[in-house]
C-alpha cells in the first residue's frame, strides 16, 4: 500500500512500516503477526483525511481489589473520528492498566497508550489496515461423510439450476481499481446498492445515505464529501460520484 505524506509530498510504502506485533504489557514478541506501525497509519489518515478531526474524552479510576493488593490505576480513552461537518466517522474505546497482573511493573504511559490504542482502532475501522494485518482464517473442519453427502446433492441441484438461468456477471473492478474505470461499467441501480464498511454510516447503502442527507436540488454534500476524501476503497468513491449524479 502507498499513499503521499501530507507533509513532505513524498510517497511512503507501508510494507517498509510493518514489525512484529509486541504485547505492550509482557513484551511478548508475535512473529507470526505483522502490524502497521501507529505513527504510519496515523500519517497515512492525516494525508487522505485532511480535514477529519481525532476527539479523544480520558476517564481515570483507581480500583483495589482487596487490602493485599496495591490499587490499579486505569484510563479508559473513547475517541471519535469525525468530518469537517462534525458528523463521526468512525469511533471506539480503549481500557489500559497502570500495572500489569503478570510482572506488577508499573506501565507509565497507561493514558497515552488507551488514547493511541483506540484511535489505532478508528483508523482500522476506517480501513487504513494492510492485508498483512488481517488475521488469518481458522481452518475449517472436515465435514462428516453425512454432511459431505449432503453437500454434493446441494451442488448437483444448484449445478443443474444454473443451466436454466443466466449466471450473473462478475464485477471486473476491485477496490483498487480507478475510480474513472469504475465509473464506466457501474450503472446507478449497482451503485446505489454498494454499503458503506465503517464509520457512521457502517451498514447502509450509498442509495439510503443519498436519500437521507439529499438537499432540494438532489445533491448530498455528505456523498460528495467520500468522493472527496475517502480513498481506501474506489468501488465506494464511484458510487457516491455515480449516485450523485444520477
């Protein structure tokens, strides 16, 4: 993944960026989990998102569990992302303790790292991830000679069915893909349908949003602004360009 530093004008590779996964309580080092470093991730949301604002609210408590133990001092940090219009874009919480249960040794940084750990979380959420950070699928089991049975009639049903109906066409677009290419096999009816992955509007399609944030003339300055600033993934940019103008 590349992106161009808001600052430097230069583009910066996250691949170079990427370090084994570390507990910040016990030091136990993950090497078979790669993670973006967070002042990387946190550059690559402030070059893309300019104008989008990180709000961070800090609550600290002191809890003991019984006279033997030494009180626990913890921050709980809940941070929202939100646009130049004040609308989230994404939010989330982190909870960080001041002494670990495992070597009692205090962790000074409790409060910046709750603060960090859960703004790490929002630009995750606001797909500023690396495949390289995506967990890995389990396994599957193996079926059941019961199951595997039943599995082949399905397929033999659904193989004979499809003979008689038209397959439906594959998209020849990804996320990366460029929006103008995009843009000129998506019709208005596909792009309305196209759901937003995070933030506020995480669930919903472009054609409900469009809808709901529409003025009287028919243009949403809320699908203008994600045409304008999102660029995690174009199959969504096109849709607001398309929608809006439809």
């Amino acid at each position: 993944m590349q992106f161009t530093s808001i600052y430097t004008n230069q583009p910066i590779n996250t691949d170079d960026y990427l370090a084994c996964f570390v507990d910040e309580y016990t030091g136990e080092v993950k090497e078979d989990r790669r993670v973006l470093e967070k002042r990387v991730r946190k550059l690559w949301f402030r070059s893309t998102m300019p104008k989008a604002v990180i709000h961070s609210d800090v609550k600290l408590s002191c809890q003991q569990l019984n006279a033997e133990t030494p009180p626990e001092p913890s921050a709980l940090a809940y941070v929202q992302i939100l646009d130049e219009s004040g609308a989230v874009l994404a939010e989330n919480w982190s909870l960080r303790k001041a002494i670990t249960s495992v070597s009692e040794t205090p962790f000074e940084y409790y409060t910046e790292a709750a603060v960090n750990s859960a703004v790490d979380r929002c630009l995750i959420d606001l797909g500023f991830v690396v495949p390289e950070e995506l967990e890995k699928s389990p396994v599957p089991a193996q079926p059941s000679q019961q199951q595997q049975a039943i599995a082949d009639i399905e397929a033999l049903i659904d193989s004979e069915g499809s003979k008689e109906r038209p397959q439906p066409s594959v998209p020849s677009y990804d996320k990366t893909t460029p929006v103008d290419e995009i843009m000129k096999t998506m019709d208005a009816a596909t792009a309305r349908t196209i759901v937003f992955e995070n933030g506020k509007y995480k669930g919903q399609t472009v054609g409900s949003v469009y809808e709901s944030t529409k003025d009287n003339n028919g243009f949403s300055g809320k699908l203008k602004w994600f045409a304008d600033n999102y660029r995690t993934n174009n199959i969504l940019v096109a849709a607001c360009i398309i929608v809006n103008k439809s």
